[in-house]
C-alpha cells in the first residue's frame, strides 16, 4: 500500500512542547538537551511507524548488501531521527543570532560573490541539511534577498516556533500551489533586482503537478518538474545550494549548477531532460556523504510499499 502525499502529513508535536524544549538548550545548554531529546524523539520514533519504515527503507538503499539484525537496523533508524531533531533546535539557534558553530567551506564566500555580480538567481534546494542556517546569514547581509517558495501549510507550527521563539520573521514565503503567470512575472522582477528565488527540488507536488522518474541512489523515482521548467521561463543563472552540519560545524555549498539567460526555447525539454538527472545525481552524492542528514520521512521511490517493521 503506497503512503499518503509528503504533503497531507501533518506536523507531530505541539508548539508548547516545541517552545519547551527549546527553552532547555537555551538555559542549560547542548548536552541536557540532548538528554531530554532522547526520550522525545523515541516516543516519535515508537508512535509513528510510517516514518520509521520510511528511515529504514531509505537506509537499506545506502548499503543494499548489509546484513543487519533488527535491532541494528532500528539504532540506525533512531539516529536518522535524532539528526532531525537536532537539527531543528540547529535552525532555532541560527535565526536567534546565537549560532556560533564554525561555518565550513566556499559557500558564504561564493554567495556574496553572487550577490556583487548583481543578477540575481534560482537556487534549487533538497530536504538535505539546515538550509535555516544559511537563511540566517542571509538576513544577515543586506545584499542576499531571498524569496523562498514552498508548501507552507505543512510547516505552520514550526514557522511559529521559529517566529515566537527568535523574534525574527521568516524569509518571503510563496505558496508552491499557487504560482500563477503573475506570479512567475513578479520572480522574475526581482531575479532582475538582484534577488534569488529558492525552491525544493526533491519533492513532487500536489495534484497535477508534473513530475519525471530518474535514477536516484540505485532505483527509480519521481522528483518534480516545476522548479526546472520555473528556471527556462526566468532565463537566469541557476545554483544549488546545502548546508550540512559536520562536527562542531557546518559545511556551506552554493555553487553555480547552469544558466538558462541564453537557452533557447526549442531547446528546453532536452534542458529540462538532462538536468533533473544530472541535479538528482548531485543530490545523491550529498545524501551519501551526509546520510543521516536527508530528512524525507515517507515513501520516496516507486517501489515503496509501507510495510510493518
């Protein structure tokens, strides 16, 4: 039986619990938080199997010839969500101005580069590391204006945490669902203004959305079209961009991955063809280095069927 769309599952957790625990790591620091996050994150863990056997299935296709007990396979599961956990007290701590992990990398400086080239950009994103902690820096330097689109129904209480616990808005959001031909026209102002555009490409949309089968971590399975057809219609310089923590840090990437000013429009199926596979290879590769770090907790291939573990 397939699960439900990443979309129609609903967040776990109240903002009261959310707000608590982030009182914790504030007053008593990183390791009572971590113990109190334990027992948390085990009582996710326990109660919601669908994201359990999602871990689990996903873990599996990073190494397909390991043999583990059922046991083993569970520790491993546990810590993909405790990397979660982490990492959303990692996003509360950036947007408050108190991140002081070292930031790792060519990234910030290959940003800021961007940022004096003036022509703005579409930056393709995955579900992969703390994207928070580089918006955080963003909001920090004048330059780097970011208008983020995504499903924002399904982060409402996190959305609060963030606001209510850090004081600080949020990035633009625009809603996925709703990008109509004045919205696509508004992108592109202010691509042209020297803005950037940031957009999820590891996740299929809602309803009709079209979407291609690629070849990702050894099988098939479907990522969206939208944010590369989004690119051929705002003709601009195209990046990928993650952050991932490593250590007692983070490891900053923001590259340039093409540029659709000059592609010509009889050109561009072929454009959008060779380019999902090419960014799902490059998502790959990160996933494999950074493998506790991919945060997609459902069914994400086509052959993923939500059996009991």
């Amino acid at each position: 039986m397939r699960s439900r769309h990443w979309a129609h599952i609903g967040e776990r957790g109240t903002l009261l619990g959310m707000l608590t625990m982030v009182r914790i790591r504030r007053v008593f620091g990183h390791w009572p938080f971590r113990l109190v996050l334990r027992p948390v994150i085990g009582w996710y863990f326990l109660r919601h199997g669908l994201a359990r056997r999602a871990s689990q299935r996903y873990l599996k296709r990073l190494n397909p010839t390991a043999t583990l007990s059922s046991p083993a396979r569970w520790r491993q599961s546990f810590g993909h969500f405790m990397a979660f956990g982490e990492a959303l007290m990692d996003k509360v701590t950036a947007w408050s101005g108190e991140q002081h992990a070292p930031i790792r990398g060519q990234g910030v400086a290959n940003m800021e580069r961007a940022v004096r080239d003036g022509r703005g950009g579409l930056i393709l994103v995955a579900h992969h590391g703390n994207l928070d902690i580089v918006n955080a820096l963003g909001n920090q330097h004048d330059g780097f204006h970011l208008t983020v689109l995504m499903h924002r129904h399904n982060a409402q209480k996190f959305n609060q945490l963030l606001e209510r616990a850090t004081g600080q808005p949020r990035p633009e959001v625009l809603e996925v669902t709703d990008i109509t031909p004045g919205t696509a026209q508004t992108l592109d102002t202010r691509i042209r203004s020297g803005g950037f555009v940031v957009i999820a490409a590891d996740r299929v949309p809602l309803g009709d959305g079209r979407t291609r089968t690629l070849e990702f971590l050894g099988d098939r399975a479907p990522f969206p079209e939208g944010p590369f057809r989004l690119a051929t219609l705002l003709r601009c310089p195209v990046y990928t961009l993650s952050c991932v923590r490593d250590g007692d840090g983070f490891q900053v990437d923001f590259e340039p991955f093409d540029d659709t000013e000059g592609l010509p429009r009889r050109e561009r199926d072929a454009w959008v063809d060779a380019t999902m596979q090419r960014h799902a290879d490059h998502l790959a590769a990160r996933v494999r280095r950074y493998p506790l770090q991919w945060f997609n907790f459902f069914s994400f291939w086509h052959d993923d069927t939500d059996t009991p573990s």
